[in-house]
C-alpha cells in the first residue's frame, strides 16, 4: 500500500485530493510546501502565506490526516526564483508554473518524501496518470477541458511521474467544488488562486523592478525608425499591447511588441495586423526536450500547445540533435517568445515539452 504526501496549497483542489485519497484507505500526510515570503516593503504583494498554511492545517484536521509545513525557500530561491529573474535579463519569457512542477513539487520536495518514507507525491493537478499496458506510464490531460493543467506538467521527467499521483483529473472543478462542500471541507468556498502565488498580487513589473535596474533604450518599429525611449527589455513580452508607451495612429491601431534586440537594447514594435512582421510564426526551434511518456524519436506529426490557454496545434515535429527539435506549425501563432514552453501531445497522451530557443517567420 502506498504511503501519500500530498502538497496542500489551502485550496480545494488539493484538499479534495487528499480526501479521495483517504478515501481510498491510502495512508496519507498533508504538507505545506513554504517557497517564499514576500518580505521586503518594496514588493509586498498579497500572498497570504500564513492564511494558507492554517486553510492547508483547517483541511487536514477536517480530514484527520496528519499535517506538516515543509520548509523549500532555499531551493525555490535557487531554482525558481533565480531563473525566472535570469530569464527576464536575458530578455526571455521564462515560466516559472511549469518550471516549479519539475525542480519543486517533483523535485525537491519528492526527495524529501522519498527521504521521509514516503511512496508518491500528490497534487491537486487537473491531469490524469495511467499505467501503460507494455509498462511505465502516461500523462493524460485532465477530464474537464477547461481546467486541463497538464501544460504545466509538460517538463516531468518519467522518473519523477512514476511517484507522482493526481486524484482528481477525472473531476471536474463544479465535481471538485461538490465533494468539498458534501465533506465540510473548510476551502470549499475559496476562490481559486491567481498568477504566481510567490508573488501574489503585485504586477510582475514591480517585482523585476525590485531586482533588476532600469536599462532605457530605444523602441522602434521593424524599419528602424525610432519611436520611444524603454525602461527596460525585462519590462516587455512579445505580443504586450498597454503600458508600451508608444501612442496608436490616427486610424486608432495599436502598436505591439513584436521583438526585443538585446544586443542593441532595442524593444521592436509593430502595429497589431496580421501581416506585421514577426508577430506571427510558422516555425520555431526548442531546446531542452524532456519527454514524461513515449519519447519521439523520429519526425512526426503531433499536437502541440503554444501556450497555457492556447488549444491545440496541429505540428510537424521533427528531433534534432543536443535535446532539441524543429517544429512547424500548420497555422501561423501569434506573439510567441523565447524561454516560453511548448508543450507535445499525441490526442489526449501528453509527451512532454520544450523551451522555446528561435522563432522564425
């Protein structure tokens, strides 16, 4: 019989998921992974660390389970943190959900359960594991297509999803939010989190502000003409439309951020059309190929997703060497940027994911 520890947040997902597992007659062990607290004035934001560790304990003791808060700070710092202001430097788009998944949640903190005894570690992810007839196992997407969180699984390493347990991605949220109030689950009521819970409500702006320094430069369109003056290439994403600070033309079109030139410190903008170069891509160059289920090995055709709340993409997938590959979309994709993820699919199946190295036209 597996021995459970199952990562509770203070919400209901994963409050609902160590209750089917109980359920289940699964010896189980809530734990509150502390990442990181907002300490500093200048980025104070509205991650109420301690209300969700005493909703996490609330649940517990509902529940009768054993409850305990799992200290990571150091590791998230080093790991998450770092990279995501990294990214940002380098004038990327890193994202820290899918990243936390693989050196967090099914990192370090699966080392600490595996070191304190335990079998898996638990979440309360919209996905669904199944055991594969010829052996190992398959990520699936989670069974309410709304809620689908298997994209931010898409870097698991097998290894990591073979202790890996999700109990509700055959549930819907509505089913989810049922059981909890059928069970007197305290969250039952509590609104689903927003952004990056490490920083919580402040804008992502004024928290790269508190790391990285301004670095002005010029913004200009894709012809070189000189349309502004930037705080900072960190400050931007590709596709972003407000707060560039170039005003739109006098037939009301807006400009967009179609490229950053880090060797010139020059953020390219274009206005918002279809045909505007560089804000549209066919194909892209990925790096860092990780593979949870089948490995593709040879080219193929496959469904991707560009982004989180992007469907489905029909692909031409084709390996290259050094862990990455050449995909080619069949319908140009709006706004994508180096250091986002691509996450691999075959029908329901997720594969796996990579990072976004080049974007072509």
């Amino acid at each position: 019989m597996q021995k459970i520890l199952i990562a509770m947040s203070g919400g209901v997902d994963s409050s609902v998921a160590a209750l089917l597992l109980k359920q289940q007659g699964l010896p189980v062990v809530g734990a509150y992974m502390k990442n990181w607290i907002n300490d500093e004035e200048q980025i104070r934001g509205d991650c109420p660390w301690r209300q969700d560790i005493e909703g996490a304990r609330a649940a517990a003791e509902t529940l009768g389970i054993e409850f305990r808060v799992v200290n990571l700070m150091d590791e998230y710092r080093t790991r998450i943190v770092d990279y995501l202001l990294q990214g940002y430097h380098q004038g990327l788009t890193p994202n820290p959900d899918v990243m936390c998944n693989r050196e967090i949640k099914f990192g370090v903190f699966l080392d600490y359960a595996r070191r304190e005894g335990f079998d898996a570690v638990a979440t309360g992810h919209y996905a669904r594991k199944v055991e594969n007839p010829e052996g190992g196992w398959s990520l699936l997407r989670g069974r309410d297509e709304r809620k689908d969180q298997s994209y931010f699984l898409a870097m698991m390493r097998p290894e990591q999803l073979e202790h890996a347990v999700f109990p509700i991605g055959h549930l819907t949220k509505a089913e989810v939010r049922d059981l909890a109030h059928r069970h007197h689950l305290p969250n039952a009521g509590k609104k689903d989190s927003q952004g990056i819970c490490f920083i919580g409500n402040i804008r992502m702006q004024d928290f790269l502000a508190h790391y990285i320094p301004d670095n002005p430069g010029e913004i200009v369109d894709t012809a070189g003409r000189v349309l502004g003056t930037h705080r900072g290439l960190h400050f931007y994403t590709v596709g972003q439309r407000r707060g560039i600070g170039v005003p739109s033309n006098t037939d009301n079109e807006y400009f967009v951020v179609v490229g950053k030139d880090s060797e010139r410190n020059r953020l390219i903008v274009a206005f918002d059309r279809p045909d505007s170069p560089g804000l549209y891509a066919s194909e892209v160059t990925v790096r860092e190929l990780s593979f949870a289920g089948e490995r593709v090995r040879k080219a193929a055709r496959l469904e991707a997703r560009p982004r989180y709340l992007d469907p489905a993409q029909d692909i031409t997938f084709t390996p290259l060497e050094d862990g990455k590959a050449h995909v080619v979309f069949d319908r140009p994709q709006r706004a994508l940027a180096p250091g986002q993820i691509l996450a691999l699919y075959r029908g329901d199946p997720l594969l796996g994911g990579g990072v976004y190295e080049t974007i072509h036209g």
